[in-house]
C-alpha cells in the first residue's frame, strides 16, 4: 500500500514539474500598412521564448487563400497572393524559414535568424499598456525604427523581425513602405509548431536572392519588336527586402 501511494505522489510531483516547465507563448496580431494606405490585419504572431511562427493564422483567412491582386508603389508593381505563407524562427538554432515569391512562383527559403543588427536608443512610448524601448536597424535595403517591450521577454516581432531583448509591438520603415503595429496580445497556450519541417524543398536565402536577379534580368531586358520598336517590362526590385541593387 505505500509503495503505492508513493509511486503515486511520484507520478504527481513529475506532472508538476513538467507543467510548470513548460514554456509559456503569447499571441500578437498585428495590422500591417503599405505605402499605399491600405492596412491587413489578422497577422498572428505565435511565440515563446525560443521559436515563433508568424503569418495569416486565423482559420476565416483560409477561404481567401487562392486570391490574386497587384497592388502598384512607387510605379513598382508588386504581384498578391492571399495563399497562406508564413516566417517560422528557431533562436536555438539560429535559422529562419519563409515563404517567397518571383511572380507566381513560390519558393521556401531558409536564412539565418541573427541577420539583424540593431541600435538601442533610449527613447519610450506605451503600446497596449507596455512600456517601449525604440530601436533602430537596417535591413536589405530598407532603415527601420521599432519599439519592443522589456518586459515581455520575448526575442521575436512580425515578419522577419527578431534579436531585441523584448517583444517587437511596432516597426516603422523610414520610406513608409510598411508599418506593423500590435493591436492586441494575449497569453497563449498554442504550440509553436514549424510547417516547414516536413519538407525538403527548401532552398538558402542567397540562392533565392539569384534566382531572382536572373528572372530580373531577363524581364527587363530590352527586346526588339517586329516593327523595330524597343521595349522592356518592368518588374520591381524586391518587396520589404530590395534584391537589387544594380
């Protein structure tokens, strides 16, 4: 009888330490604004201290994945698919996986998580009741201000942004070409799950980065027309990250 009531008492103090170890998440949705003035929410960020996952998370988004729209920014033309695609982070192992596009083409891209460097500052604001530290970086080809909350110790933001010791609540870019700013967070018991895991399709950042100067390449190139005029396509030069710098 005592050995089972201690085997018991065994089994309850290891559920115990396991609950209280588990890692606690949060969930972050964010409303993203283009340049344009045109504002997408639903961007769900899912993090805990160790990896996130962030992208279009809620179920009623699923319905509209398989649309089409462009959508033109100074005189670039940038190609929109509501296809779901995600920005999945590992800190431990120092590595990102992400969704990108040439045209219509998507292609999975694995990148290395610590590519941002940043500046502390020591300027504040609140967001959502959180006490703000600004910070600065720059990133492909574009600068950005962010503010992070210390008190929320989480190294992650949307999209691609990571490295600041706290939760990432807004990025601005100095051309306005994108703002993310947190509407609303909540704890979370989600799981960070990684999407990518089960594919080997995956290729590295600076393969994507030449296959897209070749596909560049080739459509702007001037092509003679049967009436001997010249003309040439546009195509824009990269999205949030600039791939061209030619």
């Amino acid at each position: 009888m005592k050995n089972i009531k201690f085997c018991l008492l065994l089994f309850l103090f290891t559920v115990s330490i396991r609950l209280s170890a588990q890692e606690k998440s949060y969930t972050v949705e964010y409303a993203a604004t283009s340049a344009s003035g045109s504002t997408g929410k639903g961007n769900i960020l899912i993090c805990t201290k160790t990896s996130s996952l962030y992208g279009k998370l809620n179920d009623k988004d699923i319905q509209q994945q398989n649309t089409i729209s462009q959508e033109r920014i100074n005189n670039d033309v940038y190609i929109k698919s509501n296809k779901k695609a995600y920005v999945y982070k590992d800190v431990n192992r120092n590595f990102m996986i992400s969704d990108e596009k040439i045209f219509l083409d998507t292609y999975i891209v694995k990148d290395v998580n610590s590519v941002f460097k940043w500046e502390l500052l020591n300027e504040t604001k609140e967001i959502l009741g959180h006490l703000c530290k600004k910070a600065r970086t720059k990133f492909r080809g574009r600068s950005y201000e962010a503010y992070y909350a210390e008190d929320l110790e989480y190294p992650f933001g949307p999209w691609k942004f990571s490295g600041l010791p706290g939760l990432i609540l807004q990025v601005t870019a100095d051309d306005h070409f994108i703002r993310y700013d947190a509407v609303e967070i909540l704890q979370s018991d989600k799981m960070v799950v990684n999407p990518y895991q089960d594919n080997s399709n995956q290729i590295e950042f600076n393969t994507f980065k030449e296959l897209y100067i070749k596909k560049y390449k080739e459509v702007t190139a001037e092509r003679k027309m049967p009436d001997g005029r010249t003309v040439n396509s546009e195509m824009s030069k990269g999205g949030k990250e600039i791939y061209i710098e030619f």
